[in-house]
C-alpha cells in the first residue's frame, strides 16, 4: 500500500495534515480505522484519528495484535484524552477494538489482506461490509477510495463501488485529493443532508391536524 501500481510513493490529502497523511498512505490499517472513525465528526479530523492514537500509543504505526489484546479500559483513554480522538470516544474505541480483533481473527491482523486477495469488487465489497462499524455505505466509499487512491482495483471495482466509484466526482473521503476537493465534497455532503432533511419535513400542525380528521369514519364537514 505504500505504492501505487506505477511503482510511485502513495500521497494521501485527507486529514490535510501531513504526518497524519503520511500514515494514512502507507498503512492500510491507519486507513481502515480512519474509515470507521468517519462519521459524525469533520473528515479532516477522523482521519487524523489514527495518527493521534499511534502517538498516544508510542508508535509510528498501529498494530492490530497489540490493539486486540489492549485492556478495554486503558485503550478508551486513549481516545477520552484531550483532545479527544472523536465526538463519541468510547464507543468509537470499542470499535476500533472489534475491528482489530476480528482482524487478528480472520486475516491474522493484516489489515491488507482484506483487500489483497480479492479477486473481484463484489468480492472486495462483501469483506469490507463483514468488518465491525462497516455498513453498505461505508464499505463502498472506502472499496471507492482504495480503487482511487491507493491502487487497489480489482475487476468491477467502480460498479462495486456503485456511485461512489465514478469517475471525476466529488461524494465523498474516496474523492479528496487537497484542500479544493475537501470543499467540494463537504459542500456535496451538504446539500445531499439539506436535501434528505426536506424530504422528512413533516406537514403543518394545522395540515397534519386536518389529515387526521378527514380519515376519522364519519366525520363531516361542517356547513
């Protein structure tokens, strides 16, 4: 993961940080786990997350064996200590915890083997969705930012990936390349919650008050 196909040094600009970034590009478990602290916070800082709880730590990288087996209580203070590594850091810790424990338990704690040995990107996809904190969204976005970023795209990756993989768009973590892009995409992300918000806004008092008579039996209008 730490070069591309064309033999080139991977340059990630995700967490706009460099030292974080430099992780993020050369570990593929840096990578996961700031995938699965990406949400409900800023992008910039869940990906930083991994860089964070490396030094905290007192490592230059992260370690699923040493996560696995880290005493529950003492690896939540890694993430409570200020600054906090998320908005939610307990919780977000446990599940940091169960990805590298069933990382340990299915690919022996290499985190690239998820990827590495897939054949196809509903192959990739299925293993992704299998991760704990992964859901469908999740697993595409981070299937996309693999195919887009770091190199990895096995046949049918962008159909996998489904919108997430197209090509020139600006959905998500998958497409932030520099600072413009990172606007791009928080804008994008935006205007689809607006958009998903008007969807649910929910009728009027006196609209809903109305539609809730007009379906009562033998109610009529009065004269």
């Amino acid at each position: 993961m730490t070069t591309s196909d064309s033999g080139k040094d991977i340059t990630l600009r995700i967490a706009q940080n460099p030292e974080a970034d430099e992780l993020l590009g050369r570990s593929p478990l840096a990578a996961l786990v700031g995938m699965l602290l990406d949400q409900q916070v800023p992008m910039e800082w869940a990906f930083t997350g991994p860089y964070t709880l490396a030094e905290r730590m007192g490592s230059d990288d992260l370690d699923a064996g040493r996560i696995a087996a880290y005493d529950p209580d003492a690896f939540t203070e890694l993430f409570t200590a200020k600054p906090a590594l998320h908005r939610y850091p307990g919780s977000m810790a446990q599940r940091v915890q169960q990805l590298c424990q069933y990382l340990v338990a299915e690919y022996d704690g290499d985190a690239s083997a998820v990827w590495r040995t897939a054949t196809t990107g509903d192959e990739l996809l299925e293993r992704l969705k299998a991760l704990p904190g992964f859901g469908e969204q999740k697993a595409r976005i981070f299937l996309a930012l693999l195919g887009k970023q770091l190199g990895v795209r096995p046949t049918g990756w962008r159909e996998a990936a489904g919108p997430y993989g197209e090509a020139g768009s600006h959905r998500s973590v998958a497409d932030i390349t520099g600072p413009e892009s990172l606007v791009e995409v928080r804008a994008y992300k935006q205007e689809a919650k607006a958009a998903a918000k008007a969807a649910k806004t929910p009728k009027t008092p006196k609209a809903a008050k109305a539609a809730k008579a007009a379906k009562k039996p033998g109610t009529a209008r009065k004269k």
